[in-house]
C-alpha cells in the first residue's frame, strides 16, 4: 500500500482521496440530490420545519429539532451548516444537530440559506442574521431561553457565525451567549501560513478555499468586509466567549488559531483544540472515535457556558 502524505488518523482514512468539486458549476446538480437527504424525528428528538422571513423578505426554511417530551423553556443552537456556501446540508450535519439537542438538552434552529452560485454575499449571511433575529424575537413562542443562545458551524457555517455576531454589534441587537466555530473559514485574504502549506490536503485545499471566496466577493468587496471575512473587523470587542476546532491537515488550520489569537489578545474567553490527524471536513466520519472525542468536547463547553 501506498504510503499518505497526509497521517490521517485510521478511521479517517478513507477521506484521503476525497476532494470537492473545483466547478462551481457543477454544484447546483450536486445540490438537487443533497436536497433529497431529510432530518427526520426519532425516538430522542423531534424535527419540525418552518418558514420563516429571510433576507429581502425571502421565505426562508429553517428546521427546529429539539428533545422530546421538553417542557420548560431551552437553550438554544443555532446551527450555520458549512458547505462553501455552495452546498446544501449533509447527513453529518443533521447527525450533529440531533446530538447538540440530545446531549446538551436544547433546541437546535438550522436555516435552509441560500448558496452560490446564483446567490452571493449577502445572502447566505442576511439569511443567517435573519434567523438569530427570528430567534431572539419569537423565544418565547419558541420555547427558547434567549439569554442561553449559541451560535455555531463548520467551514463556511464558521464565517457565517462570526459574522451575525459582528452584524448583532453593530445592529445593537443581543448576542448570543456563545460561539462555536469548527475549522471555520475567517480571512478572505488567505495570507496564512496553512494556507500556503495546504495546497493539495484532502478534501480542501489551498485552490478550492481560493475558488469559494472569488466566487462570494466576485462582485466586489463590501463595505463591511469584516461580513464576509471576520478577520477583518478593526475590533473584536463584545464578541462572546468562543470555542474553535481546527484541523491538523487544513488549509484553513491557521484561520482558526489566528481568530482565536485575536480574541485571547481582546480579553475575550476562548477554549481552542487543533483535532490532530484530522482533515477539512472530519465530522462526515460521525461514528469515529476521534469525531465523538470531538464532541464530548464541545458539549462539555456548552454546558460550562449556559451554566
């Protein structure tokens, strides 16, 4: 057998020829299949979908998964799903969903937003910021407990929940209690050392991070640009306290520990762990030891939070 230039761990293994598609073109087909993947209710948690008002008055899906049989008012999740901003959500994703609201006894609310290429920023993130606001001004009807509100995602799912929080500063709306980023996409510049180290790692690479950004400023850069790359922001003042993920083999690995940097350096709490053999996109290996260590970490911080 050949031997990997990249260690994954074993049970990562199989990602290690895995690549996404670097056609944007090809990713709206790709999204009429994902589309056929449902979260559906079981036996610990229950699914409902909603519509709800999206950026520019869009009739936006959101999904409420949250643990049967709840009676009081709950914390509450909001989910941002990476995928570039060009792909929908993935099995692993609701899989996550479901296990934040089992786990941590909360509802989980995942907006459905829309993705490249036929929209570009700033709807994925106006999508998003409408949902944290439905949120905040429907928790009572939602059973929610507005003062325990996280926000979190993967990759792009990343940038995005740092983003509603900079938008939330600026809009004087609530922040939420907390943020939770995993291997999250922060600096359109790509000026980083991974970035220039990662150029063909599994599954996303220097090329494709390249790919999805050019595509999401294509039409320019906006006024914020700290929206669409939050290490941007002149200040990180007010941001909550912040648990961030990176992977070992990542083009994205040093956006994480700089972002992180930031906030230590701005007095902002932040709890950091790099996931060592891992890659972009290890949470797909949902029933592997390394992704359930993962977790284990991530709900201890949560309830440390809403504590």
């Amino acid at each position: 057998m050949a031997k990997r230039k990249y260690p994954l761990d074993e049970e990562l293994a199989y990602l290690s020829n895995s690549s996404l598609f670097p056609n944007i073109n090809v990713y709206p087909f790709v999204n009429i299949f994902m589309g056929m993947i449902r979260c559906k209710s079981d036996d610990k948690v229950s699914v409902e979908k909603r519509f709800i008002a999206g950026y520019q008055g869009y009739k936006l899906p959101v999904l409420i998964i949250e643990p049967r049989n709840a009676k009081d008012k709950l914390p509450c999740i909001i989910f941002n799903h990476g995928g570039g901003l060009i792909l929908k959500a993935v099995g692993a994703h609701y899989q996550f969903a479901k296990w934040y609201a089992e786990k941590l006894v909360c509802k989980v609310i995942m907006p459905d937003y829309r993705l490249m290429p036929k929209y570009r920023f700033p709807y994925a993130v106006e999508d998003c910021y409408c949902t944290y606001e439905w949120v905040l001004d429907n928790a009572d009807e939602l059973g929610i407990d507005d003062s325990k509100v996280i926000l979190t995602g993967d990759s792009a799912g990343g940038n995005i929940s740092a983003a509603v929080v900079l938008m939330a500063i600026d809009r004087n709306r609530k922040l939420p209690s907390g943020v939770l980023m995993v291997y999250p996409a922060l600096d359109r510049r790509m000026i980083t050392e991974s970035m220039k180290k990662y150029t063909d790692t599994p599954v996303l690479n220097t090329k494709l991070a390249k790919m999805y950004f050019d595509e999401m400023l294509i039409n320019g850069l906006p006024e914020h640009i700290e929206y669409a790359s939050p290490m941007e922001a002149k200040s990180l003042t007010g941001f909550p306290p912040s648990y961030i993920e990176v992977a070992e083999f990542d083009a994205l690995h040093d956006d994480g520990i700089l972002f992180a940097k930031r906030l230590e350096d701005e007095g902002i709490p932040v709890e950091f762990h790099e996931v060592k053999g891992s890659c972009h996109g290890y949470e797909v290996a949902t029933k592997s030891n390394l992704v359930k260590k993962s977790m284990d970490m991530r709900i201890e911080w949560g309830k440390k939070i809403w504590t």
